[in-house]
C-alpha cells in the first residue's frame, strides 16, 4: 500500500513537471517570437542608432529570461548557471536603460542641462527638498548622513555611478556564486556558517539600492 501511494504521488509530481514544462514552453516561444519580431523592427528601421541599440539591449531581456526559464525547469541540474546568467544580463539591461533615458534627452550635457533647469515644483517629486530649489534629498535615516544631492551634475554622476556598481557588483555576484557552486560549497537554499549562499544573498541584496 505504502510503495503504491509513494508511485502514485511520483507520477502525479511527474505530469505536474511536464504540464508546466509544456505551458512555460509555449509561453516562452511566444515571447521569444514577439521581441524576436520587435528587435528585427528595430534593426530594420535603425534610424536613430544613439537611442536604438539601447532598446535592442533592453530588449533581448526577453529572450534570455524566456530561454534560461525553460531550461531550467527542463533541466534543473543547469539552474544556477542559468540564474547567473540572467543575473548578467539583469544588470547589463539596466545600463543600457540608462543609457536610454539619457539618449532620449539628447546626451549627458543637455541631461544634465535639463537637471539643472527643473524646480521642486515643476517635477512635484516626493524626496526633493521643498526648501531648496534643485536640491535631491534623502529619507529618513540616509538625509542624517548623506548631503543632499544638487540636480544637476551631481545627482546625473552618482546615479551613473550607482549604476555601473550595480553592473559590477551583479557580474562579481555572479562569478562567486559559479566559484563556489564548482567548489561544492554554495548551498542553494541552505543557511548555513559553511555554505556560502547566506552571504552571497546578502551581497545580491546589497546591490538593490544602487539601480533605485
């Protein structure tokens, strides 16, 4: 009885794996599909190379996340190296972003021109010092101990700087946790001194106000 509950419950786990298997498959081909179609747009009708391989960078996030998610649920002994690399690309979509936003407001001199020329009132955003006109503040612990941030070149440096440590820290994250996968010592999931997956997360985690 024990032995047939066990089969049981193994051929329902089983059909579990390949129905979702099979729904993600076909969820993942569309969208590979619509941003492959959308990326060959873009190449197409590439008219405005400075904002456009931007967007192609931007948007070959779909494929990868689409790609490595599939694999992953299809081989699951392959996902952390597909977890790394979507981590990669993670912080590669978020710099070239960045470099979007600045393409569409014509470069780094007219963003930062553009900076400075905006009041408190006119962007009505929430951590801007209703004291001082073009002055970023910061909450409630971070103002006791950081400077407020004038809008202009300052801010445009340290956002740009908060982004490329974003890249850096992302990539390194990445890299550690391959090291000691290969090592034997990473322990997905478990918290413990001698794994190193409790401190690898703490160290992703401390990456996250840097792209805010």
């Amino acid at each position: 009885m024990e032995s047939f509950l066990i089969t049981t419950a193994g051929e329902k786990s089983t059909n579990l794996h390949t129905w979702a298997l099979f729904i993600g498959g076909i969820s993942a081909l569309i969208a590979l599909l619509l941003s492959t179609l959308l990326i060959l747009q873009h190449l197409r009708a590439y008219n405005n190379p400075a904002e456009q391989k931007w967007i192609v960078g931007v948007l070959f996030m779909v494929p990868v996340y689409a790609s490595e998610s599939v694999l992953s649920l299809w081989y699951p002994r392959f996902s952390m190296e597909c977890d790394i690399l979507r981590n990669c690309y993670e912080a590669f979509a978020l710099y070239s972003f960045g470099n979007y936003l600045v393409a569409c407001l014509g470069g780094e001199d007219r963003t930062i021109e553009y900076l400075k020329s905006q009041s408190s009132k006119e962007l009505n955003a929430p951590l801007l010092n209703q004291n001082k006109k073009n002055v970023v503040g910061h909450p409630f612990p971070l103002n006791l101990i950081i400077r407020p941030w004038d809008l202009g070149q300052e801010f445009y440096r340290v956002s740009k700087f908060g982004i490329v440590q974003y890249m850096i820290l992302k990539a390194f994250c990445a890299f550690l946790a391959l090291v000691l996968q290969l090592c034997g010592i990473y322990g997905d999931g478990e918290f413990k001194w001698y794994y190193g997956s409790g401190p690898y997360i703490c160290l992703s985690c401390r990456t996250i106000p840097a792209d805010g």
